[in-house]
C-alpha cells in the first residue's frame, strides 16, 4: 500500500489558507472588517513582502552591482514604500503623484527612477535639479532634455555637471507581446520608447549617443504580466546588445548601466509563487549573459511579482439570490478593486475563498456561483460561476492575491470609498499584528471632494 504524501505545493497551499483565516478571524475580531462600518477591507502581509524583496535580492549575484527599484503603481501606499524603503529598495515612479509619493517615503533622490510616459518639462526639471534618474521615452522627449541641459549648461561652470542624474532611454526590442496586449510593452508597435528594429532606428539612436556623453543608460520592459520568460529575455538581451554596440561603435564605455524594467509574472492559479525571481535571473544569464559580467550596473523594476501574492481583500456578502438558474452573491468587492478582473475576466481570474462570518473558512458541497460586486453594471463580477461553499448574506469572501493594483489601484464608481488598507504580521505564537496602511474614505470626504 502507498500512502500518498502532500506535495510541497498542497503543503504551502494549506499553510498560506491557515494563515490567511488566521488573518482574517483576527480583524473581523478587532472590528477592521465589520458588516456595518467596514464592508470592504484590503489586508498586506508585511512578513511575506519582506520575503519577496529578500528573495528578489538573493536571486541576482553579488558580484553584480544592482538597484532593485519598486515599480510604485503597483502599491502606491506611503507606508508600503516606507517599508519596502527599509527593506533596501529604491522606486520607479511614472507619473507626477508617484514621484511626490516616493519623495514623501523618503526615498533618496539617486535611488528613484522617472519612467512617466508622459513627462512634462516640470517633472523632468525636478528630476533633473534633484538627480533622479531618467528613462527617455521618445525623441521629443530627448530634445526637451537637451533644452533643459543647455539652460543650465550656461549657469553653471564648465567642471559642474548640468545634472547628476542618471540618464538613459527606452528602448522598445519589439521582440513581441505576450498572452495579454495590454500589458505588452515591446510589440512591433507599442506606444513606449524608442523602436530597435525600424528602418533606419537603430542608426538614429547611436548617433544620438554619440552626441550626447551623458546618455549613459538604457532601459527595456517588455511587458507586465503574460510575458513568457523567454521574451522577456530576448527583451533584455536586445537591450543590452545594443549598450554593447553603442560602447563598441564609439571606442568608450560610455553605456554603463541597463534597466531591465520588472514584469515578471504572478501566478494568480494557486499559493506557489511560480515564477520564482532565481528562475527569471537563471533565464536571463542564458539569453543575456553580459548583464552579468560586471560590465554593466544594473537597476530593476518590479511590481507585481513583490506585493501580489502578499495581499487579499475581503468583503461582506450582502444578498444572495438565483436568476435564470444561476446562483449570485451580492458582495462589496466590484469594479471599484478589481477593476481589471471585472472588466477583462479572462486575463485577470482571481481566486476567492468563502468564509463565515467569523472568518472561518466555510466547507460544505461546492455550487457555482457569481461572486458580484456593488457597482450598478450587469460585468461588475468578480467571478463567474465559480465553485464556492454556497454563500449566505453576512458570510465573508476573501479575493487572493490582491496585494498589487487591486485596492491600491481603486477605480472611482458609484461614488464607493476607498476601503482601509491594513498591514499584518504574525508573531511565533501565532498572534496577528495590524497597522493602519490607508484608512477608509468616508463619505463626508467623498461629498466635500467635490466642492
Ligand atoms: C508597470 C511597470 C513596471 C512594473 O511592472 P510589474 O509587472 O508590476 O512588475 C516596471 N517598469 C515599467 C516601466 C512599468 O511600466
């Protein structure tokens, strides 16, 4: 007889739902999920973050200069980018909010990166006057740059440099897309940076190092999420390539670093974090071996892949009712959280998990059921006929894996609030410990916002 043991996978699987119904018996508990006054609530894992930031700086060599950035769209919170701050990360910011939100976490100047699509002549000259680093994304962009240099050029004396900024551009491989085209930054025609592979492009681009030392960084992402490893790879490796041809073509090192973006994927099926951020290095020391030489500084920008698996929500199920056979839960998590998974379900399933309204896990025969949120739209569903423990008014659901660009990301509908954002840690003896990320928006703030 052969008694099968657990996989690893199931083992971790288990331990990361223990902890999660640990998680939320406690703030049903301490009132921080409540079916009057906190119907919504949004919950970081603080330990699970650290590890994933241990595990991103583990998985590249020491021998490598690195700068792990944090890509702040994905979790914009003042508190989180404090802690990731602490935790020896610096920032990517794309867009005027975000650079003032990574200033107000403390972030040193030299260890943020301005990527905004949209840059104003404003935003660069902050960055510039502060020494922020930046990813031109286009040759208009380059030329206000050369104006805002040569401004300066005529104040300052001739030893000073005009910034100490790190100045680099955005190359666009163009190797192609992945399983989702909005997320996919390198296609033959996507709208972020400037083209390798058109006519005549390439050329254009080495003459413009070639005038300009201070261009001394390019910068590659191919994409956010749906990215096959190897694309993103060949992305890199592009990348890189062409610092390679341009330092070559003009007899001098004048590339020395590569920003290799972030975009590694999130595995939203299950507990396992697949892929780990070892397997990605282990895929780009294949297609870009010279990223590892030591010839090149190298700076990254993930999101996802560091604060996702490290966050759920969890919202009160209101009503339940049957139309035309199928079974729905009217609950509190719609489009206003999980704006991406309602109105792209197919690129974006979550998993959700069905508690009582102690928190408990709740068992019992599985029903298909939709899982819909308050927003007044027939899509607003979080899922679709989806197998859960038949759900009851007052009982909780639990959207996993939400830690980036869910509640943090809070789509403006039917006037819903931004629900609180807590962070836990769980001590040895299993006891939870809470703090306050973003409190709630109250309805008297959403009323006088509007005069
Ligand atoms: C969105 C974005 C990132 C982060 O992407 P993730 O998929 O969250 O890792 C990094 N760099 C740039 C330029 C981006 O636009």
């Amino acid at each position: 007889m052969t008694i099968s043991q657990p996989t690893t996978t199931e083992r971790s699987g288990r331990q990361a739902a223990a902890r999660r119904e640990l998680v939320l018996r406690a703030a049903v508990h301490r009132r921080l999920v409540d079916p009057e006054d906190a119907l919504l609530a949004a919950f970081v894992d603080l330990d699970g973050m650290a590890a994933s930031v241990a595990a991103l700086h583990r998985a590249f060599p020491d021998s490598v200069d690195v700068l792990h950035t944090f890509a702040a769209k994905a979790n914009c919170l003042i508190p989180v980018l404090e802690r990731l701050r602490g935790l020896g990360m610096g920032c990517e910011v794309a867009s005027p909010g975000e650079f003032a939100q990574a200033l107000a976490a403390g972030f040193d100047a030299a260890r943020i990166v301005l990527d905004s699509p949209a840059k104003t002549r404003r935003e660069l000259v902050q960055a510039l006057d502060l020494g922020v680093a930046v990813n031109i994304d286009n040759w208009q962009e380059l030329e206000r740059i050369d104006e805002i240099l040569r401004t300066r050029e005529t104040r300052e004396t001739r030893e000073t440099r005009a910034t100490r900024s790190r100045l680099g551009i955005r190359v666009n491989p163009q190797v192609g897309g992945g399983t989702i085209g909005a997320m996919s930054t390198a296609t033959a025609t996507s709208k972020f940076g400037i083209t390798l592979a058109d006519e005549g492009s390439a050329e254009q681009l080495l003459a413009a190092f070639r005038e300009r030392p201070w261009l001394t960084w390019i910068h590659a992402h191919v994409g956010s999420q749906g990215c096959p490893l190897d694309l993103m790879g060949e992305g890199v490796a592009a990348a890189v390539a062409f610092a390679e041809k341009v330092n070559s073509e003009l007899g001098r090192r004048q590339v020395v670093g590569i920003d290799i973006g972030g975009g590694l994927p999130v595995n939203f099926a299950g507990d396992d974090t697949d892929p780990t951020f070892e397997t990605y290095v282990d895929r780009l020391r294949a297609h870009a071996p010279a990223l590892f030489s030591g010839d090149f500084q190298v700076v990254t920008e993930f999101g996802r892949s560091l604060l996702a698996k490290n966050g759920f929500t969890a919202a009160y199920v209101e009503y339940t009712k049957t139309s035309g056979g199928r079974h729905i839960a009217v609950t509190h998590a719609g489009a206003q959280v999980a704006t991406r998974t309602v109105f792209m379900p197919d690129a974006w399933p979550i998993r959700i998990t069905a508690h009582h309204p102690s928190g408990a896990a709740k068992d019992g025969d599985l029903v298909p059921q939709d899982v819909a949120g308050p927003c007044c739209f027939a899509g607003d569903l979080v899922a679709k006929a989806r197998p859960l423990p038949l759900l009851a008014p007052g009982d909780l659901v639990a959207l996993l894996d939400t830690g980036a660009y869910y509640a943090t990301n809070h789509f403006q509908y039917n006037s819903l609030p931004e629900p609180a954002v807590h962070g836990y840690t769980v001590d040895a003896d299993g006891g939870v410990h809470f703090e306050l990320l973003r409190r709630a928006q109250t309805i008297a703030e959403l009323v006088s916002a509007g005069r």
